[in-house]
C-alpha cells in the first residue's frame, strides 16, 4: 500500500470516528430533546392534531434572527396560550404567549435558531388540550456559528 | 444600561376594528451559552417577561427565553372595545424595567 492510500484511510477512519462521536450530539436526539421540553411545560399532555398556523421561512441564511408568527387557527374557544419550541437550540423552549380577549391569539416574534430543525409551535386551550404543527426550517448559517457553545 | 424601546401603539380606532402593537426593545439577549474568547462563559442576561395591559386588564404575557433574538419585536394584534391606557412592560432577569404607555380612543362607529 502506498502511503498516500494509507494516509487516506487514516483520514477516512478519523473522520469517520468525528462523526460518530460529534453525530449524536448534535442531531441524534431531537425528538428527545423535544419530548424534554414538551413535558417540562404540559407534563404528560402532548398534543393532538393542529389549529395553530405557523409562518416562517423553510430556508433561513442567518439563524441569529428569524421572523415567526404563531396564530392559532378561527375556532371557540381561542386558545390560553401559543408556545414556540426549537428542540436543536441549547435550550429547546422558545417563548411562551399567553393571551387574552380582546387580544387576538396570535404574535410575530424573531428567534434564534441554532441550525437546521423542526421549529413546532403549539396551542393550549382552556380545557388543557394541546395542538401542534411543526415546520422544517433549513438554516444555512447557525446562530452564534462563530462563537463555541459550551453545550453543543 | 438603560433599556429603550420602539413601539408603535394604535391611537385612535373605532369600536370592534382590530388594532396592532408592535414593539422593538434595544436588549443584547445574552444567552449564557456563548463563551469568549478567553473560553469564560459570557453570563446570561436577557428580557423573560414581556407583558401588555389594555384599559387595566392584562391581554397578553410572554416569556421571552434565550431562543428569543437580540433587541426581541414582538407584535400582535387585539380587538378595542373601548377607551383606555396601554401599557407595555419588559422586565429583565436581573431586575431591570421598561415601561412604555400610551392612550388609545375608541369611538363609535
């Protein structure tokens, strides 16, 4: 074997042993995180179909700033509170709108995103129902991608 | 530092036409997760209650958290159903307070 073909396994072999050791981290557990951060806010409620809209952008340049609004969709009774979650974030829980007549259950905010995922916005009504809809966001540059995250 | 702020409040409306806040405070939103660039961690310090009174009752309350950019918008809309103060409030996680007011006029169609 020549030593360029032996350089070129070791470095096939290095990258892929980054891949498995910085893979799980970083994509491997969404869906957990998520399932995290759902029963810290509703304990073991989880949602059940839609009624709320979700408006951003499915492809986003900058993460440090994405324009979002969460409505929930015509319906008695309006929805108590709209919840925004970013499972990929460092901290998966975005905001929290509660909301009362005469004010409409719908906000515009920007949040950050920390790289490609499932942005999921959630509606609570009064009776405890929860409902999602969830919108896959590709973002070409992370939030903060020029600084280190201390968890990620 | 003291905290500023861009809100644009409906003034005059008539009665059941929905009315739009929109509202931009100057706010670093530091998350606590970034480090610099000696490897310290750069402490959090970000805005996490965002709250709105209309005519004395309380129409909306949002808990900003870190996910939430820098010099956080947030807008939304609300039917007027009568006259009365708005009142926006911002409150940071070390204690820090912005107010802003204005009046709005409901007139009868």
């Amino acid at each position: 074997m020549t030593t360029g073909l032996k350089r070129r396994r070791m470095l096939m072999t290095l990258a892929g042993s980054a891949g498995f050791w910085l893979l799980p981290r970083a994509f491997g557990d969404l869906e957990s995180r998520l399932e995290q951060a759902l029963t810290e806010r509703f304990g073991e409620r989880r949602p059940e179909g839609s009624g709320v809209e979700l408006e951003i952008n499915r492809l986003v340049e900058n993460g440090n700033s994405v324009a979002v609004t969460v409505r929930a969709a015509a319906g008695e009774p309006p929805p108590v509170a709209l919840h925004l979650f970013m499972p990929r974030n460092p901290e998966p829980w975005g905001t929290t709108f509660r909301v009362e007549p005469p004010a409409l259950p719908e906000f515009s905010t920007r949040i950050r995103l920390a790289g490609t995922q499932d942005v999921v916005a959630v509606a609570e009504w009064p009776d405890g129902r929860l409902g999602a809809t969830a919108v896959a966001v590709m973002v070409t540059l992370g939030a903060c991608a020029d600084d280190l995250y201390l968890e990620f | 530092m003291a905290l500023s702020a861009r809100v644009r409040l409906p003034e005059r409306a008539t009665r059941g036409e929905v009315v739009e806040i929109r509202s931009l405070v100057s706010h670093p939103m530091e998350t606590g997760f970034r480090v610099d660039s000696f490897g310290r961690r750069v402490p959090r310090r970000i805005l996490v209650r965002f709250s709105v009174r209309y005519a004395g009752r309380l129409i909306a309350e949002m808990d900003l958290r870190p996910g939430i950019a820098a010099n956080p918008y947030v807008a939304f809309r609300f039917v007027a159903d009568r006259s009365g103060e708005l009142e926006l409030r911002w409150q940071g996680d070390d204690g820090e307070e912005l107010i802003e007011r204005g009046q709005l006029e409901v007139s009868d169609p």
